[in-house]
C-alpha cells in the first residue's frame, strides 16, 4: 500500500488540514515555503507517512496520478524519473488542435484521460478520423521515426489532463532510454495495426457498429462512460453525414445502450454496446 | 525496487570537487517537477560534470527522508563537500540556491 495519504477531508476539512500542516511545520524554511506556496507534501514523522498539500493532490488527481499514462507506466521509474523534469503538465481542451498536417513538431504528449483524434484532411476539407490516441499512447511518435512533420491533424477530442515534453527533450530522451525506445517501437507498430484496421472498418462495416466501437475506444481510453461531443464532431470523426450519425445513435438509444442529449453521450450498458460494435473494438481495444 | 540511487553519477576531472546532492521530491507534483526542472539547469550551467544527484520520492519512501530530517518536499540536501546544507522549495531562487551550494559566495 502507498504510505503516502491524500487529505481528504471534502466538507469543512479544509481548516482541519491546515491546521494539521501547521501544527507539523510551524517554523524555518520550511515554513517560509509553505507560505510561499512552493511546498507539495508534508512528513508526518508520528505516522511515518507523507501527506500531500491540497493542491498538490489535486494535480496528481488531474493528471491522473504520475504514472497514469500507460506508456510512460511502462517505463522503469529510473527511466520516468529521467523524464519527469522535461514533461509539464497541461489540459487538452476539447476542440484544441495539437498539429496540423506538415505542421513541425515541437511537443509530444502524453495523454492521461484526454482523448485525440488523427484526422486526415482531404483537399476539400473533409477530414476522416485514422487513428485515436489517449492513455495508452503519444501524439508526435513520428518524431521517435525520425520525422519531424505531422502527417496528420490531432484535434483534442475530450478535454483532460496530460503531459507534454519540447521535441528537442524528447530526441535527446530516445537516445538515452532503452526502455523507451522499446515503448515507443511497440506502440509505433500498434498504431500502424490500428490504422489497418481503421481503413478496414471505414470500408466494410456499418455506422452503428463502427460508432459503438468508437464510443467504446473512446470512453476506454477516458476512462468514463460519458463523452461530450456533438453530432457534428462525430459526422466529421468517422466521415459520414450527420444523419447517418443521427440514425445510428437514435438505433443504440433505442436499444438502452447509450443515452444521448445535448452532445453528451452515456454508456448505459457496456456489454451491450460491445456487442453491437463491429468486431474492430474487440481486435484492436488493446493498442 | 531499490529505494533511491543515484540519478546522474558524475565523476569530476581530476582535482574537480564533486557536489553530492539530494532531492526530496513528491511525485510529479507541481512544486516538485518545477524543483526538479530548476535544479537540472543549475547542474547543467554550474557543475557540469561536478556533481552527483540522487532522487528520493517521499510519497514512496517517506520513513528514508523522515530519517534524513526531512520536513516538507521539495527539499534539496547538499550532502558535501561541507558545509551540509538544506534547501526548501522549489528552488525557484537561483541566487539563494548557488550560494547554498557554496556556487557563489
């Protein structure tokens, strides 16, 4: 078990966790940074434990603690702890585009529970989702190829937290971590068996199973079973018109699989919805 | 898993003194990697190839930092040469910093 305790204390507790911090660091330096703000966690030498600030806390909350991407999870901590003064941590707001196509690449990003979509744009400026990346990827692996441009547009599907690394970090990270080579190699080849099987799936199968299948992958990757995207988004996401997407959802509504109502969609019955998918989400749900 | 190790072995040219360090840090907590970040770029500009650096996440090992007479994170300690020195927070201070490190009188 973690010795490390959060202070959660959600109603009047705020006082009483103070008070607590105060009591343990009541003078010197250490206070002085704490009143500063500069301070994350406090040692409790009576419990032998560590307790993190409220805002501290709050921040590994967010990002869903330090090791909730699963890429970076994979990694020896040595190997993370490497990392960890090179990544920053931001929110992907929905709608937020990372990169255009033949956009240079300046960051990578490691998403937690935010949600990306890879598009591709045509000419006319339709755009067709290939690929998806949340928890358990990168957005910019093409660097790791040695490419320095994006092929694709990386459009922030639902907002969340994740981390972020300059592109010049992340060059210099590659050569000094086996480990992460490794991760990146093995998700650089799973991206290109998704994209296989995207461009299979587009072609072949109907909307209503290829829109359960991309509510599952997306809700998977979010770790939620709500998702806040409007009929617009999802036309353009899997390239058809808003009606097919209408007809489809209004079927999987119907079903009690998912509820619907303005732009927030649920996951009523997981089981349900995998079984209306196309068999896509049960070949490729482990990227 | 080993409890701490040091991050950056460095070995000083001949007659180089090699500043041992510390960092008390909580995970990648704000303040933390922000310590962690200033620090780096301390080393990099004022001890290239001079110091050791060794990362003990409380959060994981609180009774090893406790034992150190560790209060809060993030704290860095200056292990030697001596004087023994101790800084708190998240090392945003550089002034304060180099001359802790005895970097700049």
């Amino acid at each position: 078990m973690n010795p490390a305790r959060a202070l959660d204390l959600p109603k009047g507790g705020e006082r009483l966790v103070n008070g607590r911090i105060l009591r343990l660091v009541r003078s010197g330096p250490e206070r002085r940074a704490l009143d500063a703000g500069q301070v994350d966690a406090v040692l409790d030498a009576a419990t032998g434990t560590a307790c993190l600030l409220p805002a501290a806390e709050r921040a590994l909350s967010q990002a869903g603690g330090p090791f909730s991407n699963a890429l970076l999870d994979a990694l020896p901590r040595e190997d993370y702890r490497r990392l960890l003064g090179e990544l920053e941590a931001v929110t992907l707001t929905a709608g937020e585009v990372l990169y255009e196509p033949g956009a240079r690449i300046r960051e990578v990003y490691f998403p937690n529970d935010a949600n990306v979509s890879l598009l591709i744009v045509m000419v006319d400026g339709k755009a067709l989702e290939v690929g998806r990346v949340g928890r358990e990827g990168m957005v910019g692996i093409a660097l790791a190829l040695g490419e320095e441009t994006s092929a694709v547009r990386v459009l922030v599907q639902n907002s969340g937290g994740g981390l972020r690394m300059k592109a010049s970090a992340f060059r210099e990270a590659i050569t000094r971590s086996l480990p992460l080579q490794r991760e990146l190699h093995r998700y650089a080849y799973a991206k290109l068996i998704q994209a296989r099987q995207t461009a299979a799936c587009n072609r072949f199968h109907h909307v209503e199973g290829r829109l359960a299948c991309w509510l599952l992958m997306t809700g998977d990757r979010a770790r939620s079973e709500r998702i806040h995207l409007t009929h617009a988004v999802l036309a353009a996401t899997l390239g058809i018109r808003r009606v097919g997407v209408t007809n489809a959802a209004t079927a999987l509504q119907r079903r009690k699989l998912i509820s619907y109502r303005r732009g927030s969609i649920r996951i009523l019955d997981r089981k349900g919805l995998e079984a209306a998918s196309c068999a896509c989400y049960a070949n490729i749900r482990k990227p | 898993m080993r409890a701490a190790r040091p991050r950056k072995p460095k070995s000083g040219a001949a007659g180089t003194t090699v500043v041992v360090l510390r960092l008390y840090i909580a995970s990648s907590a704000p303040n933390s990697v922000r310590a962690l970040a200033n620090l780096e770029d301390i080393c990099k500009k004022h001890l290239p190839g001079a110091f050791s650096l060794e990362i003990i996440d409380v959060l994981e090992f609180p009774k090893r930092a406790l034992a150190d007479g560790i209060l809060v994170t993030p704290s860095l300690a200056k292990l030697s040469p001596s004087p023994a020195a101790k800084i708190v927070g998240d090392l945003s201070d550089r002034g304060g910093v180099l001359v802790a490190l005895g970097i700049k009188q």
